[in-house]
C-alpha cells in the first residue's frame, strides 16, 4: 500500500516538475543529431527519386566543401517531409512537385515555411509505354486505344486486367480514379517504390516485352528505355480539383524549393546557396545518371559535375 | 509397432464425447440459426456495406486538429512538448558524448564492458564488431543508431519493469496488463508507427517512442514473469524471518528475479534494435535510414553495408547481455581490474582526441557496394529469367503468384463473410478455449467494421502462402537439424544472422531476384520467419523425453519410424509454437512487403505515411493489430497461456 | 487421543511445564466461504471427500489441540497431505488460520497486528524449510546474517554474529560460498544457522532432512539432537519420517486428514496405539529400541538395599536384554535409589514381541 501511494506521489510530482517547468513547442525541436561538436550542419530532405537525390548530392557536395558545414540527409516522404520542414527537423526540400494543401498551411497560414524558389526544373507526370512497342503499334498513344492492348500488357500481378504499373506511394498519382473514370480494362499494380519499379521496366524492356506504366519527366530513365507518353484527355486548370473524378492528364509543375523560415533567416551562406540553386534538366539527368545507372556514389556523381560545370554553381555562392 | 493397439470403433455418442467434435456442433449450431439471418439482410460475398463504419472523415480531422494545434494547444506545449523535448536532449546528450569519446574510444569502451561481463572472446568480437562498422564506412551512422538505442532501450527497461513489477506484485494488475502484453508482442512493427507519428510527428522524437512502446512488453511480461516464478520457499523463508513487504521485495524478489530481469534487458535490446531500423521510415535516422534509402534505389550493395553494422551491433549486445545472465552468481572479480581497464579505455580515448581522430578516417574504409552490386547483377542478369530447365526467379515469382497466391486471395474473397468468420471460430476453438475463439471473432469483425475487408483478406492470403511455405521448409530443415549435430552446429551462426538482421534488408535482395508484386513479399517473409520455425522444431525433437525415444528403438523401430511415432507426437507442442510463431513473424514482414508491392493493408499503412493520410494509414493500422490478434489466437494452443518462457 | 494426552506426564524431569505454544482447536480451511465449515457442527464432522464434493473445501487442519513445552522437541509427523505442514505454519500465522486459538507463552497469535506479528517471527519463532529456502544471490554468512539484515542491525554486527552461529554448525571455511556450490546437507546447514542467528525461542522445523541422503540425514539428526542437548531450545520438528520422529521426539502428534489421532510419547505411541491406523503404522518399528524399561518391568522386589546391575527405568528394552543375557536373571529398575520393580527375560521378550499386557506399573 505504501509502495503504491509512494509511486503514484513519485509519478504526481515528475508530472508537476515537466509541465511546471514551462511551455515546450515541439514544433521547434531541430533534430538531436544537428549541430554536433560545433559544426555548422544543415538537415537536406532526400527523397527517394533520383533526380531528388542528384539535387541533394549536388547541394551537399558543395556545402560540405566549398562552405565547410555537415550535412545530414534524411530520406522523408514529400508530404510529411513538410511537417518535419516546419519543425525544422529539415532546414531544406529542394524538389517540391506541388502540394497546394501543405503550401497554404505551412507558408500561408503557419509561416513556418518560405519559398526557396524554382529548382530551374519543369515535372511532368505521365502514362508512358516503350517507344519499341509504340513503333509498331502507334495508336498505343492514344488513351482511347488503351483498352485493345489490354492482354498484352497483362501480368501475374494484374490477372486477367491490363497492367498500369504505379511507383512509391509517396507519388503524386490519380491513376485508379483515372483508370475508373476513362473506363480502361487495366490493374493499377503499386511498385511500392521508385526502384522496384525501375528494375521491373528494365528487365520488361531487355526482353522487349509491352507495358504501361506511370512515368515522370526529367528522367535519366528515358536515355536507357526510350518511352512514349500516352495521350490523356487534356489537362485544363482544375479538372483534377476532386481526387475522385479526375479523368484528365496530369498538369507540368515548374519544381519548387522550400526552406524552413527560421533557417532561411539565419542560415547564413547555406540558406544562400541553396535559394540561389537553380539548375537544369540536363543537369539534373546528368547527375541522376551517373548515380543510377553508373552507381557512382552521390558524393562522386556530384563531384563530377561540380568539376565539369564551375561556372553554374559559381554564380549560387555569391 | 507395439503402439498400435486397436482402438474400438467409435459408437455415436462416444463421438460426442470428443470435446473438439461437440464444440463443432454446437459451432454449427450456432452457424445454422445465425446464416440464414444474416445471409437474408445482407447477401454479399464480401463485408456488407452496411455494417461499416467509415472512420477516414473523424481521423482525418482529427489529424488536421492535431498538425494545426501542434504549437499551441497546452496538451501539446505542456505535455507532449516536453517529452518530446527530453527524447531530444538525452538522445543528443548521448550522442555528443558517443562522438566526444571518437572511434577510438567507444570501440576501447565497449570492449572492456564486454570483457568484464562476458569475458576476453567477447571483448575482441566487440571490437571487431566497432571497427567493422567504421570500416564499412557507417561510423556517424553507427553512432546515431547507438545513441537512440541508449535512450530507447533505458526507457523501455524502466517502463517494463516498472509495468512488471505492478504485474508482479498485484493479481489484478496482472490480469489487466497480461492479455494487453501478449497481443502487443504479436503485432506487426509497422502498426505501432503512425499513432506516434500522428502525435509527435515525423523525427526522432517520435521513433524514440514508437520503439518504446514496442521494445517495452518484453521487459514487463519477463520482470513479471520473474516476480511470480520466484522459489515460493524462499519467499516463505524471507516471511517467516519477520520481513516488510518492502524488504522482501528488495532483498530476496528483485534479486531472485535478476535471471527473467537481463533476459528481458536482452530481448528488450534486440527487440528495439529491430524496430530503431524499422522507425527510419518516420525519421529515425541512423543506420536504418541508410538501409531504407538503399531500398529505395534497390542498392543491395549499399544496404549490405549499413546492414551489417546493424547485425554487428545485434549480435554484440545479444550476446553480451546474455553471457552477463549466464555469468549471474558466480565470484566476481576483483574492482582493480575494472579501474585499470577504465584507466585504458579512456588512455585510448584521450590519445584518440589529442591526435584528432575522433572522426573515422576517412582513407580507412572498405567499399563493398560495388563488387557486391556486381554480384547482384550478375546474380539478377542469370538467374532472374531464362535459366534452362528450371527457369529464373521470375518465373518462379510469377507461377507462384498465378498459381499460388491467385487462387487464395479469390478463394478467400469468394467466401461469404459469414463463412470466414465461422472457420475463424472454429479452427480457435478447436486449438483454443471459447475465449481465444469470441476475440479472433471479434478481431476478425472488426477488420469487416473498418472497411478494410478486401484488402485484408489480400493480406491474409499472402500471410497463408507464406506460413505454409515457412513450415514445409522449416519443418524439413528443423528435423534435419535435429537429427545431425553437426548440421545443426554448421545452422546455428546462419539462423543467428538471419533473426538479427532487421526486416528492411530482406526486402532488398528479393525484389532483384522476383521482382515486384506479392511474391516477393512472401519470399523476405519466409526468410524472416524460417529461422524461429527451425529453431522451435530443433528444440522440440531434441527435447522429447529420451526414455520414450529409447523404449521406442529397443522395440525395433526404425529412424523414420521413431520419428514420426514417437518424436513428431510428443513434439507437438513444441510444433504448434512453431507455427504460431511463423505466423506471427510471417505478418510481421508481410506488412513491409507495401514497399515492394505487396499491396493490400501493407501498402495502405506506406502510403498513410508517405501521403500523410493518417486516416488511411491508421485503418489499415488497425486491420493489421486486428489480423495479428485473429492469427495469434487461431494458431494459439491453450497449453502455452500456462507454460510461457519467454 | 484424549486418553492418551492424559498419560505423557513421564517423559523426563528436565521438561517445564509452561506450554510454549498452545494451540485450541485449530482449524484451517482451504476453499470458498472456508469460515463456514469450522463453525457448521455438521459439516465440520464431514469426512475430508464428502467436505469436497459437498463445499468444494478442504480442511488441511481440523480441529487440532496441543501444547508445546517450553525445552522439549516436539514432532508433528504425518504423510504428506496430513497437514503437518500446514500446521507449523499456522503456527507463525505464514498460513492464517480459520478457527481456533494459537497462544505463544500466553500471548494470542491470531490477535496480533502486523507490528507484533512481525516482531514473532524476527525474535521468537524461526523456521527451517525442507528446500532450505536460501537466497541463491547471497553468500553463505550473508545468508546466515539475513534474518539480522532485517531486524536492522548493522553489517559488521550481523556479520560477526553470523560468524559464530556458522562456526556452530559445522560450515567454517565456506562463509563466502554461494548456496549452489553447498551440497545439501551443507545447504540444510545454513539454513539451520539462519535460523539460529536469531535465537529464537522456538526453532520450527518443516520435514528439514526429507531431501537429504539417508547418510546426510542421519548426520544432520545427530547436529539437531546435540543442538538441543547444549542448547535446550525449544524445537517443533514436522517429518514424515516415522523413525526420525521416533530418535528425536520428546513427544509426538501423529496426523491424518489434517486431525490429530494420537499424541504421546513415542513409547506411547509404539506401545498403545489409539487406533488401527497407528498401529499400522507403527507394527515395524523395532519396539526394542523405543519402549523403555519402565514399561518391561513388573512389579517385583529387588531384594536387598544393594542394586548390582541394575537399570534405569528411561533405559529402552534392547539395552536391558544385553544386561539381562549376560547376568542370565531378572534385573531390577531403580530411578533415585528407590527400587520401583524388575525385568525378566519374560517380560523383556514380549515387549519384542508387541504382545506384553498393558501398562500396568506407572
């Protein structure tokens, strides 16, 4: 009985001393692992596309060794990469696809997040078969056509249905309401991530074989198995604003940045370069390239492009 | 065989004098009033519609309410916040001080503690083991993996055993905390994410607590484990010299229970571990942020790397922690070793600091991503399809998932709801009590409440693949390895690696080898769960009484004859623990198998992480802990409630 | 029993006659709503199966009374599931009882608080257990001084005191020794010391050599018997081991079904069963070693103020039939120079035989 009242006294006062002590906003606790040993660091989101992770190995590389800081990277998810953006947990997204939901919470309402400006890269989602395949059956890339080639894009996966293979389901994608809506014989099939689904297109393409799948435009892919993009209905401001009745193509997006306020304030030169980060396409495949295809390590690809290309990232330290 | 002696025929009511028949008719019973009810309001193979409740409105507002009053409501600042905020500082304090020591220093440090609890081979494993991890060029990431552990682990110790001791010392408490820790051992990793997620947010913070809450039962099942099995004669003994309660509690139960103690300290450790590289997908960091980044670039070379530390460390703390228990009760040695041990360490520590070293240099490093990935290549290029006569992994991956995992999925989602929920019962019951029936039934219905019964009945019917996959191979290899020594010796490191090797890195390998689908979820998960199955089915062949065994050859019996006479009979307990605990892990992996396109509740769970859609993700959350509880109850026979180790 | 309660007055003059423990009609109850059969005329008097299936109870202890007096070893035996066990730990109330009175030097146990419950088992009663109970995690001293360790007193006091008590049963030289690397009669050992370095009044034994090698056994009968001899201390001593109860009882209550059916001395108990089942159980021990003189002799004039050759009336039979064989007469019994009668080859053979007349001469 003593015991009891004792733990529960114990348990009282513990309770008193954290909640007495003050407010704590967790909203602002960086990440336990910043700033160690009085090093400048700076937390870079990486997500798990590749030309996502050319923009951080590029932006990493010449932080850590033109400016002198630490780098930490953190493989987040897009959407709650915002969250952790916002509590600072990430000083940095550097490839935003768009997410107006999460832009009016964070850097309208809340104004934990600031604009970083456009990455200098123009996205565009898509449906996508192998250029062999459209060759000889061109009407492929017209959506309406879709349903005719049905059995030939089936898998073990899809049964007796078409196969519409999606990537991570971190992705952006209205496929399966666009499959309901256009009326299309096909499964959508998720790759569960970006690689998986690279592999699998690349061993369908060694043997030749059909497939649709949903792809993404800058792409180091294309330069390995050439796609075609089918044509959807046309994409018109807003015909996509109800998840449920989308039946049109999905929009371009000139690729944002985002900065954690706080950090894009008094983060210093970081916070400089990386508003001042703006490349190309060709750049950014460049780098995916290597890093995907040639398995450079991110830190070499960026390397090799720093070496190649002074005079672009020159003009982002000043 | 003198064991086949004629039983008499069966007259009608000595049937029903079988218990497991007359459950099955009154079950039918039941069933032949209920059917016909329930068929005629709602006709639908599939859940009826109308006894969903649709949950994703409320959750989703309630996670905008939460993002939106994260920085202001007081429950937050006032509560939340700070033991956010604590999980912050002392994981951060950890970590400083793990850097501060530099490699030098945290390798001399870990192998004089390894050394002094469980002696020299021990102590050179551990450093072996650091200088590997600085090798394979993980040193920032070992330590970040190791400061979380610190804090994951001294929070759960102190959880579980002060939730043990409440159940160890008060009858009631037990009863309440019993059912609650054993469900909690057997759900799937992944479940326990997203409620923390929802509250803490994506970060440490939050993998700090959602590795607590997992890492935690262990340690409260064992501590009062330990409190209940003391010697009852002792405890009387400690009585009858006139102890308070408090004193009998100090000096004889906490220290009689010191065995239960470190082995929960151990699984609490190994436990956390597993779950500090599953918590990289809600930021953990760490070594299993590098192994999640690898799976998403299907690097197996890069995953190998951050995944062996990962094992290294595994099986450093496992084995220190349980030579420490063996060790338990003997002499100790003398303090002085320990103070000129120390007095090295930090030599070493210090020399290490003032020669500027405490980062691991950087020329000192091992790259094996690359001829690893070459193997891969290789290995993906010639085995993966258009091998003669047996054909590739492809193949394989697509016959078994047309052939296999088709026809159990449609064969389940076929089934009229009614009718799953009847075998449900009946195959509980039969293995269980009419208790461990009603709650796999009301798991199961509850899956059909949530609207989630299609894809878990997906899930489900990967689970099924999967485990009858495990046993056949388990089964086989277990009776191998219970009838060779010297297979079984040649077995045990392979089985260790592969039960401390965390979930993520399985997944990684079997998509280069079946590509992208279920099959390759069912593959990592077979992986993950064979080494338990042969370990349990080893154990239980060699267990069984050798008296029995010996009476058996002195009849004459052949080797096959005394096995499956003799030794598979009087292993069955041991044989359904077996299957429980495939079933168990086969969920467990099953539910990762989302991020390889396994789809189903594993797939929902990713993408409420991934798109922030909590409701989503914490529905299929739910189905998951719903499917786990179904499972366990239905492969759960009644004898392991009374005998439980650990 | 009662006849035979009555009769025990004649063992031995050392004995006090103020009851150490006095016990009243004792009852203990295993069951639901146990208060109830004690209290029930009827069901108390129910035999122990009909109490099962009528109550769903069962009585380990019914209605049991005896005295223990201060100095003598007294033996509580039975087989197992008679109750002994439950018995002796009524008696510290490690079991509380249903019913009935326990008294130690007149002072009610079941009233007692916490406060003097616990001051009973630190100072007056210490119990010896059949396993030996000892904390695997501590030494053998450390073992020994537990009992002090939780009266308070101080480390190095404990420790000294433990010392000695260690040195008194034999263990010197293995103060620093876990419990498991003891054997078990060494193991008992340090239970006994344990138990010792309280000094209590009354040391509470419960089957403590059940678990030892016969050898051990009788070695560990031995210490208890020199124990007593030096010490005097009062002992109640559980066993079913009739021999056991036998070499060491100064009085025992045999048990069954939880009820006493006989007390007495152990000539008593050989000599004049109460009923069947003691003599059942006492029909092969060797009577020779346990039924004494006083019983043998007739009466009988010595003849003559000189004694030569003559006995103790305590002295058992198998001692008088060496000196009656090799005198080849009768032997007299004298107890303080008074001749109180003599022994014959007669006599002494029936007493073997089991087939002597009841005691005729008290």
């Amino acid at each position: 009985m003593r015991l009891r009242t004792t733990t529960a006294v114990a348990a009282g006062s513990a309770l008193l001393l954290l909640t007495g002590c003050g407010a704590a906003d967790m909203t602002k606790q960086a990440s336990p692992f910043a700033n160690a040993q009085g090093a400048k660091t700076v937390t870079l989101s990486i997500q798990s596309w590749v030309g996502a992770q050319a923009n951080t190995a590029v932006a990493q590389y010449l932080l850590e060794h033109e400016l002198g800081y630490r780098v930490d990277t953190v493989q987040v998810d897009e959407v709650p990469a915002w969250d952790a953006l916002s509590q600072g947990r990430v000083d940095a997204i550097l490839e935003d696809w768009g997410h107006p939901d999460q832009e009016q919470r964070y850097v309208g309402d809340k104004k934990t997040i600031v604009r970083g400006g456009d990455l200098g890269v123009t996205g565009h989602i898509g449906w996508y078969v192998p250029t062999y395949f459209a060759k000889q059956h061109p009407d492929v890339t017209e959506w309406k056509n879709l349903n005719k080639y049905a059995d030939q894009m089936r898998t073990a996966e899809s049964g007796a249905k078409g196969q519409l293979m999606d990537g991570s389901p971190s992705y952006i994608t209205n496929d399966k309401a666009l499959v309901d809506n256009l009326d299309l014989d096909y499964q959508v099939v998720f790759a569960g991530s970006e690689a998986a689904q690279i592999t699998q297109i690349r061993q369908f393409a060694k043997e030749q074989k059909p497939f649709l799948t949903y792809w993404y435009s800058p792409q180091w892919l294309f330069e390995k198995v050439p796609m075609t993009e089918v044509k959807l209905p046309a994409y018109k401001e807003g015909c996509d604003a109800d998840p449920e009745k989308v039946a049109c193509a999905y929009p371009h997006t000139p690729l944002q940045k985002y900065l954690n306020a706080d950090f894009a304030e008094n983060g210093g030169k970081a916070a400089a370069l990386l508003k001042n980060f703006k490349w190309t396409t060709e750049d950014q495949n460049e780098v995916s390239l290597m890093i995907a295809d040639q398995k450079l390590t991110p830190e070499e690809a960026a390397k090799k492009w720093v070496d190649s290309h002074e005079s672009t990232w020159k003009a982002w330290l000043s | 065989m003198a064991t086949l002696t004629a039983t008499a025929p069966r007259t009608i009511p000595g049937a029903l004098k079988q218990p497991a028949v007359r459950k099955l008719l009154l079950l039918a019973l039941v069933a032949a009033i209920l059917v016909p009810l329930a068929n005629a309001r709602w006709a639908s193979g599939a859940w009826p519609d109308a006894l969903t409740v649709d949950l994703s409105e409320p959750l989703a507002r309630t996670s905008d309410w939460i993002i939106d009053n994260r920085d202001s409501h007081p429950l937050f600042l006032y509560f939340f916040g700070h033991i956010s905020n604590a999980v912050v500082l002392s994981v951060r304090a950890v970590y400083l001080v793990l850097l501060a020591a530099g490699w030098a220093g945290v390798t001399a440090i870990a192998a004089l503690v390894a050394w002094r609890v469980a002696g020299v081979r021990l102590a050179l494993g551990t450093a072996a083991g650091f200088l590997t991890c600085g090798l394979l060029g993980m040193w920032i990431p070992t330590m970040q993996t190791l400061a979380l552990m610190v804090v994951a682990v001294l929070a759960s110790a102190v959880v579980g055993a002060l939730l043990g001791l409440a159940a160890g010392l008060s009858d009631r408490m037990d009863r309440a905390l019993r059912p609650v820790l054993d469900t909690m051992q057997v759900l799937p990793a992944f479940a326990y994410l997203l409620p923390v997620v929802l509250v803490f947010g994506i970060g440490v913070p939050a993998a700090v607590l959602a590795t607590v809450v997992y890492a935690a039962p262990p340690m409260a099942r064992l501590t009062a484990l330990g409190l209940r099995g003391a010697d009852k004669e002792v405890l009387e003994a400690v009585e009858s010299l006139g102890s308070t309660a408090r004193q009998r509690l100090l000096t004889a139960r906490i220290p009689l229970a010191r065995k239960e103690l470190l082995l929960g300290l151990n699984q609490t450790i190994m436990m956390a571990l597993s779950m500090a590289v599953i918590a990289s997908v809600i930021g953990a960091g760490g070594l299993g942020d590098r192994v999640y980044q690898a799976l998403a670039s299907v690097d197996v070379g890069a995953a190998l790397a951050a995944g062996i530390p990962i094992v290294l460390l595994a099986v450093v703390l496992d084995r220190v922690t349980a030579a420490a228990g063996e060790r338990l009760g003997t002499e100790r040695k003398s303090p002085v070793h320990w103070a000129y041990a120390l007095a090295a360490a930090v030599a070493i520590a210090v020399a290490g600091r003032l020669a500027g070293r405490l980062d691991w240099p950087e020329a000192w490093s091992l790259n094996i991503a690359d001829p690893v990935n070459r193997a891969v290549d290789w290995m993906t290029a010639h085995l993966y399809s258009g091998v003669p006569v047996v054909g590739g992994t492809a193949e394989w991956a697509g016959h078994f998932t047309t052939w296999v995992l088709d026809p159990v999925r449609d064969g389940l989602q076929w089934l009229p709801w009614w009718s799953v929920l009847l075998i449900v019962a009946a195959l509980a019951w039969l293995i269980g009590t009419w208790h461990t029936a009603l709650t796999a039934v009301l798991a199961m219905a509850a899956i059909g409440v949530l609207g989630v019964w299609q894809p878990s009945l997906d899930t489900l019917s990967q689970v099924l693949a999967a485990v009858a996959v495990t046993l056949v191979l388990g089964f086989a290899t277990g009776i191998a390895a219970a009838r060779s020594d010297r297979f079984e010796r040649a077995l045990r490191p392979v089985l260790d690696v592969f039960q401390t090797m965390p979930q993520f890195v399985y997944l990684i390998p079997v998509v280069a080898l079946f590509g992208v689908g279920r099959a390759p979820a069912v593959a990592a998960a077979v992986v993950y769960a064979l080494p338990a199955v042969v370990r349990i089915t080893t154990q239980g062949l060699r267990q069984v009484d050798p008296a029995a065994l010996e009476s058996a050859r002195s009849l004459g019996a052949t080797s096959a004859q005394q096995l499956r006479q003799v030794q598979l009979p009087l292993a069955r307990r041991s044989l359904l623990l077996a299957v429980n605990q495939g079933v168990v892990l086969v969920l467990a992996v099953v539910i990762i198998g989302g991020l390889v396109g396994g789809g189903a509740l594993g797939y929902d769970v990713v993408f409420g992480l991934a798109q922030g859609d909590l409701a989503t993700g914490l529905v299929a959350g739910a189905a998951i802990v719903c499917l786990g509880l179904m499972l366990d109850r239905v492969t759960q026979p009644t004898e392991r409630r009374t005998k439980k180790g650990a | 029993m009662s006849s035979t309660t009555t009769s025990s007055t004649t063992s031995g003059s050392a004995i006090g006659t103020t009851p150490v423990f006095s016990v009243e009609g004792l009852w203990k109850v295993f069951g639901p709503k146990a208060d109830r059969v004690p209290a029930d005329p009827e069901l108390a008097a129910l035999a122990p199966a009909e109490l099962r299936t009528r109550t769903g109870c069962t009585a380990a202890v019914r209605d049991v009374s005896f005295d223990v007096r201060k100095g003598e070893v007294f033996v509580v035996m039975g087989l197992s599931g008679s109750g002994k066990s439950t018995l002796v730990r009524c008696l510290t109330r490690l079991i509380e009882p249903t019913a009935g009175t326990i008294a130690i030097d007149g002072e009610d146990v079941r009233a007692m608080d916490r406060t003097r419950l616990r001051e009973l088992r630190r100072h007056r009663a210490a119990m010896v257990f059949q396993h030996f109970g000892l904390l695997p995690h501590r030494t053998v001293l450390d073992n020994v001084a537990y009992g002090l360790e939780i009266q308070g007193l101080g480390k190095a006091e404990r420790r000294a005191r433990a010392a000695e008590v260690v040195a008194k049963v034999g263990l010197e030289g293995m103060e620093h020794r876990r419990p498991s690397q003891l054997s078990g009669g060494q193991r008992q050992r340090v239970g006994l010391a344990r138990a010792l370095a309280v000094d209590p009044e009354v040391l509470l034994f419960d089957e403590p050599f059940s678990a030892l090698d016969p050898l051990i056994r009788r070695d560990m009968q031995e210490e208890v018997i020199r124990l007593h001899r030096e010490e005097g201390r009062t002992m109640v001593f559980i066993t079913h081991d009739l021999s056991e109860a036998l070499k060491l009882g100064d009085r025992i209550a045999l048990m069954r079904d939880g009820a006493v059916v006989q007390l007495g001395t152990p000539e008593e108990i050989v000599g004049s069963p109460a009923d069947d089942y003691v003599r059942e159980f006492v029909r092969d021990v060797p009577r020779e070693q346990v039924m004494t003189v006083r019983t043998a002799m007739r009466a009988g004039d010595c003849g003559g103020p000189g004694h030569p050759g003559a006995l103790a009336p305590d002295e058992v039979v198998a001692d008088a039939i060496r000196v009656v064989a090799r005198s080849g007469a009768a032997a007299c019994v004298v107890e303080d120079g008074r001749c109180l009668g003599v022994v014959d080859h007669e006599r002494l053979l029936g007493v073997v035989a089991g087939t002597e007349p009841h005691k005729e001469a008290v």
